[in-house]
C-alpha cells in the first residue's frame, strides 16, 4: 500500500508519458492489453527504470517508447496474433501499427538512427512471417 502510494518519481513520469502515448492510440484495439502490460512492467521494473532515466540520462519518453515497441514486437513473435504462419489477426495488426507509430517517432526524436530503424522493421517483418 505504501508503495503505490508514494511510488518514486521516475515511476510517476514514465506512467505520465503512457497516458500521453494513450491519446494517440487510444483508437487501437490493442491499445488497452498494452498499455495494461507496460504498467505492469514499470512497476515490476522500477529499478531498471530508475538506472535508465537517473543514472543513464535518458528521457521517461523515449524508455516507455521502447517498452511499448518490445511488448508489441513479443507479443507478435510468440504468435497468438496471429491466424495462420504470417497472417495477422486484427489485433496482431493493431500491434504492428502500434510498433510502426513508436519505432517512427523514436527516429524523428532522433533516439534511433536510420540503421536501428531499418532492422526494427526487418524484426517485425521475421516475427510476422515465422510464428503462427
């Protein structure tokens, strides 16, 4: 109780920037399973975090970006979005938007560059054509 109560700073910020990231996705249908699993994350990983935007400098922006794109990229590899071996379901769909929105915005904040960029999509392309 004590703890969600008085959660740390860099646990507030990176909960702030997901509700941030909510009103641009809001009107993907798997906005909610993700959203849901990067709040678990935060919580459960609240010294990582803390050595990421503390220590390392980085921005609450950029480290949820990150969260959201691997749980994306994870869900998908494991192949429960899917409807066969490289069809997506609707909600794998969703997912890969989601990633594409984040891994964008993260190479026009200037946090990837164009290599990072180029092999975030080719991972998503194998994670789409081999689970399923």
């Amino acid at each position: 109780m004590f703890r969600f109560l008085f959660r740390p700073s860099h646990e507030k910020q990176c909960l702030r920037v997901l509700d941030i990231f909510a009103t641009d996705f809001a009107q993907e249908c798997a906005w909610e399973d993700i959203q849901r699993k990067v709040r678990h994350a935060v919580r459960q990983h609240s010294k990582d975090l803390e050595r990421r935007i503390v220590f390392e400098g980085h921005r609450p922006k950029d480290v949820v970006g990150d969260m959201i794109a691997n749980i994306c990229l994870n869900d998908i590899e494991i192949g429960f979005d899917h409807t066969y071996r490289g069809v997506l379901s609707m909600n794998g769909q969703c997912k890969r938007n989601i990633f594409a929105k984040v891994i964008t915005q993260q190479f026009a904040d200037g946090w990837i560059d164009a290599t990072e960029l180029g092999i975030a999509n080719e991972n998503m392309k194998s994670a789409v054509a081999g689970a399923g």
